[in-house]
C-alpha cells in the first residue's frame, strides 16, 4: 500500500515560502512525475514527503495516517538519491543490507531479500564489490536495490538518471519503468527533463515556483495544457506560441501550435516564409521557418526526406483542431 | 615538455637546496654516529676514540632505557587515545551550525599556537599547582583534597598536557573529514533506518578513518620527541622519563656524550621502526 496524501502543505525558508499552501493525492501503485525547471521546488516536495524536511504547516498522510512529524525512517519510504549516496566503505552486499540490518531483520532473511534484489537488477556477479569499482548504470542499481529490499510503501527518485550519459540514461529510464510494472509499488520520481516525465509517468505533476501548475496523465498535458507554462514546458521541441494579430484571428491573446501538427507545403498555405536553420535527425527534420509578420520563427516537423533549404520559400497551415488558444491570464480557453 | 637543456637547467637551479638539505641531515648523523662509537666525557678530560659499541651495549643494558620505552610509550599511547577520542568528539561538535562559529573554531585552534614550554608552565603553575592551583581551589571549592598533580599522578600531569596541545591539531584535520562527507550519505542512512548512533559508527566513523590514520601518524612522529614538557614540569623524575629525556640526561647532566649518542642512534632506529609499521598500516588505509 502506499497512498500519500499532502493536504494544504508549505514549507518556508526563513522568510522565503518556497512551498505555497499546496494539496496532491498520490493513489496507490502510480509512478508520478514531478517536473519543471531548476529551482521550482520539486526537489524540496520530494524531501518534505520523504521527511527529510520539516513542513512548515499543512499535513501528509501516509496510507491514511498522518505522517508530518514522522522521521524518515518511519514513514516507510525509500529513496534513491541523484548521487546515488552509496556507502564507499561498504561492498555492494554490505550496502543493500544495511537497511534490513537496522531494522534488525534476521540474517537468513536478509540474505534471501539481498539475492532476490541482486537477480532482478543484475547485480548478482557484483554483490562483493565496493561501490567505488562499479559504473555508474551498476551503481544506480546498487541503490535502487537498497531501496527495493525494503519493501517500503513508495519509492522516491530525485533525478536519478542526471548523472549518466545519454544512452545509459535510456536503458536505466525502461529498466526502472518496468521495475514498476513489476512490483505495483508507488513510485514518486522528481525530475527536470520532460522527456523522462512524459514516457514513464501514469501521472504528471508540473510545477513552477512551488505551484502545481497542472497534474495529469502525460497524453493529458500535451493535448490539453491548462496554461502557457505547461504548454510551453511539456513537448519536445516546445509549442510554438503566436502572440498578436494572428492570436486575434482565433479570438485568443495567444495562440499556440506545436510543430508536428503544421503541415509544410511548397506551393500554399496560411502562412508564408523563407526557411531557416534546419536540424535532421534522419526520421524527422525540424525546420525553424521565419514567418512575415511573425517575431519568432515557427519550428516546424516534416519527414525526414523533405527537401527543403535554407532561404527556400515554404508555405505552413497549422491543423485547425489542434491550436490550443491562451486567454490574457495565460490560461486555456476551452 | 621538458627539454634536455630546459632539464639539465632544473637540475642545477635545485643543486644548492639538494647540497644544503644533505648537508643539514647528514654532518649531525654522521657525528653522532661518531661520537657514539667514543668514550667522550668532556668534563672529565675523556676522549678515547673507538671504543666500538660498548656504549651501546651499557645504554641497552641499563634499566633505565627499559622503564624509558615503556613510559614513552604510555605517554605516547595516552596522548593519542585522547586527542583522538576528544578530536573526532570536538570535531562532531564543531560540525554542527552554531552561533559564533567563526570565533569559537579559532579558539578551539588557539592551544596549538602556544609553544610548549610556556604551555608546560601554565599548566604547572596556574592550574596543577596544589596550592594556588585553580584546580586545587576546584577541589577544596567540592571539598575534596587537592591532588598534587605533578608529584602524585606525574605521567597522566604530562599526558594531560600534551593533549591539550594537540587536540586542536586532531580536530582540525578530523573536522574537515567530516565536513567532506557527502550529507546525501546521511540523509540515505536516516532513510534506511539508522538512528543517530548507527550513522555514526556506520558512515561517519568509517568515512573518517583515514584521517585518523593520518592524526596518529603524524602525531606519533612528533610525539616520540617530547621534550619540553618533561623538562619544565618534573625534569624527568617520577617516572616520566621517556627515551628522548634519557638521552638528554646521558648527555647534559651525565656529561656522557658518548653514551647518550648511543642512546639518541637508538632512538633513531626505533622512532623508525615505529614510523614504517604505522606508514604501512597508513597505506593500507590510503589505498582502500
């Protein structure tokens, strides 16, 4: 089991209130996501559910029960650090057992847990190495394991894959998701990269300055984002967003359009411009186009064997269902 | 990068510190490996060369140079259980955000500032001495009977000493280890289920043994050659007579330079053998 509950929480910093009054009901078994830019308190949530930070008002609720004061230990949490926090002095066996060894579990018992975790994350042939002579994939394991033989109630990543390179980061990101569909277990993951958000989220929490700007399924934040903020954060690249005459037309203070559903032709369309700098990744080619009358270019997909050039004259028509339309608060008009 | 000529330059700016250091090391061993093999008694006129290692067998043989081993080594042993004890405490203490940080961290440091000798005198005076003494006013304040320190209890007098001294240098190095852990570590270990002690003996205590390898290294090779402390506070007696004081007073006050030199190539030997066993025990450390 392992629904937590924040009801009305904050947290300040001296005079700073980092966390405005904020309510989130996390249901059992669901991998959420919390994501936004650097400093936008995703992290500080995570240490308040995991209570190595104190809430400076409001209350959570851990399976029903309330959990504010609770030390960490207690709360029947685990979590798995961005520095992965292995102890060096430990070997790997040593590492994954410390928390059953502190919670005072026989030896056998420990035993059969730490071989279970081992098989299931791959670390069998490691198990008697100290964590200094492991990569940085193994060591990443070593610490989802010291978190999984636990059996706690959820699991929290803060930004577990932002210290390996982009193509462990991949595998670790699929190996970590199917962790879940695995064990059934909530799984709270705090990051600032959407991509990560979008492919192993049930559910996406944005946030920004300590706001929850929107909370959804993944499908959800990017056919129906409820402000600029999210629009502009969720997708990849980002929604182009049209601000003026050609938001006017729509009767809206800003339009926004992402650019896979901009349809590129040579001969017409709605909008006319030259192209400017185009990015081929063999599949997909993102062209930036600039538009007369437009300030920004407009990013634009196509296949990946369009044959268009830089100053070549292109006409663009977004798809008319899919423009999402931002009233002057920012917010989305239905 | 380095070029024959650029090399050979290098080799000869560095000649004159290479020359002064050997010749600073080696003229005081090699005379005292000379004199040692002498009967050489200025006072009585004495100066018969080549005796070969008499001096060494009678320094050796003498009951004195066992009882000195032995005091030195409880001196040495003491000194170092409490500065490293009281260090890795002091060091846990001075970790933790306080008001007045900056100060009281210069304070800590302040015992080691001052020279031995004035230290020694401070202490015998101001506080062991049983009459005057602020810590016989603290006994007679409790109404116990003052301790006369130093005649009484003279090896722990100088072992209190001396700690004094080197505490601050044993929470210097061991604060920094501590402030070096990663606070991740701790918080993982508070997850885990480890109670204040646990993370103690479990993270803290083993992230800083290297660093106390190094507090007891370094302190050992400075320790074996406490002199002043002996010298201003009992002058050797009571039983505090460590090796580097036997050899002194085989020298200066036996006028026997030939034997205290003995003495002093032993002393050598030793502080030597001690300093490879604790290099190797050192590098085992070092390396994990």
């Amino acid at each position: 089991m392992g629904r937590i509950t924040l009801d009305k929480v904050t947290k300040r910093f001296g005079e700073v209130e980092v966390i405005p009054p904020l309510d989130l009901t996390i249901d059992d078994g669901e991998f959420v996501v919390f994501v936004g830019p650097s400093g936008c308190g995703k992290s500080t949530l995570l240490r308040l559910i995991a209570g190595l930070e104190d809430v400076s008002s409001g209350q959570i609720r851990i399976d029903g029960e309330d959990a504010t004061q609770a030390p960490p230990a207690k709360r029947k949490l685990a979590m798995v650090f961005q520095s992965y926090a292995l102890y060096p002095h430990m070997s790997v066996r040593k590492n994954i057992a410390f928390p059953l060894r502190m919670a005072g579990i026989d030896k056998a018992e420990q035993d059969r847990r730490i071989e279970n975790a081992a098989k299931v994350l791959n670390l069998t042939d490691y198990l008697e190495r100290r964590p200094g002579q492991l990569s940085g994939g193994q060591r990443q394991r070593v610490a989802i394991g010291r978190a999984i033989v636990r059996e706690p109630a959820a699991f929290l990543f803060d930004e577990p894959l932002s210290n390996l390179d982009a193509a462990l980061r991949v595998g670790m990101r699929l190996e970590i998701s199917e962790l879940h569909e695995r064990l059934k277990t909530t799984m709270i993951y705090v990051t600032h990269d959407q991509v990560e958000a979008m492919t192993m989220a049930d559910k996406i929490v944005v946030l920004r300055a300590g706001n929850i700007e929107q909370v959804g399924s993944p499908l959800t934040l990017y056919r129906e984002p409820r402000n600029l903020f999210v629009a502009g954060f969720i997708g990849s690249p980002k929604m182009n967003l049209i601000d003026g005459a050609e938001a006017a037309k729509h009767g809206a203070r800003t339009i926004g359009i992402r650019p896979e559903h901009i349809d590129v032709s040579p001969q017409a369309g709605t909008w006319e411009g030259t192209v400017g700098v185009s990015e081929h990744l063999g599949s997909d080619t993102f062209f930036h186009v600039h538009v007369d009358g437009m300030k920004e270019p407009i990013t634009v997909r196509a296949g990946g064997e369009v044959g268009l050039h830089h100053g070549d004259k292109v006409y663009l028509t977004p798809q008319p269902e899919r423009i999402h339309r931002f009233d002057d608060k920012g917010l989305r008009i239905a | 990068m380095a070029t024959q000529h650029s090399r050979s330059a290098a080799r000869l700016m560095m000649a004159p510190a290479v020359f002064v250091l050997l010749v600073w090391m080696l003229v005081p061993l090699i005379m005292t490996l000379y004199f040692s093999v002498l009967d050489y008694r200025p006072m009585r006129g004495a100066f018969d060369c080549c005796v070969g290692l008499s001096n060494y067998t009678s320094f050796l043989t003498s009951s004195a140079f066992l009882d000195s081993i032995l005091v030195t080594l409880v001196m040495v042993g003491g000194i170092l259980a409490i500065t490293v004890v009281g260090g890795v405490a002091l060091a846990l203490l001075l970790d933790k955000p306080i008001w007045g940080q900056g100060i009281v961290r210069i304070l800590v440091i302040a015992p080691f500032f001052v020279m031995p000798t004035v230290s020694a005198l401070v202490w015998k005076n101001m506080f062991m001495d049983p009459v005057n003494g602020l810590l016989a006013h603290l006994w007679e304040f409790f109404g116990a009977e003052p301790i006369s320190w130093l005649s009484d209890l003279p090896l722990f007098s100088i072992i209190l000493i001396v700690s004094w001294q080197w505490l601050p240098f044993a929470t210097l190095i061991l604060l920094t280890a501590i402030q070096s852990l990663d606070s991740e570590q701790l918080e993982a270990a508070e997850m885990d289920g480890a109670p204040g002690y646990s993370r103690f003996l479990w993270i803290i205590l083993p992230h800083m043994a290297r660093a106390i390898t190094v507090v007891i290294l370094i302190q050992t090779i400075f320790l074996l050659s406490i002199f002043a402390e002996i010298f201003v506070t009992t002058n050797g007696a009571f039983g505090t007579r460590t090796l580097t004081y036997l050899v002194y007073q085989r020298v200066i006050e036996s006028q026997n330079v030939g034997l205290g030199s003995a003495g002093g190539i032993i002393a050598v030997i030793l502080a030597n053998i001690v300093a490879i066993f604790l290099m190797r025990i050192v590098g085992k450390n070092l390396d994990a």
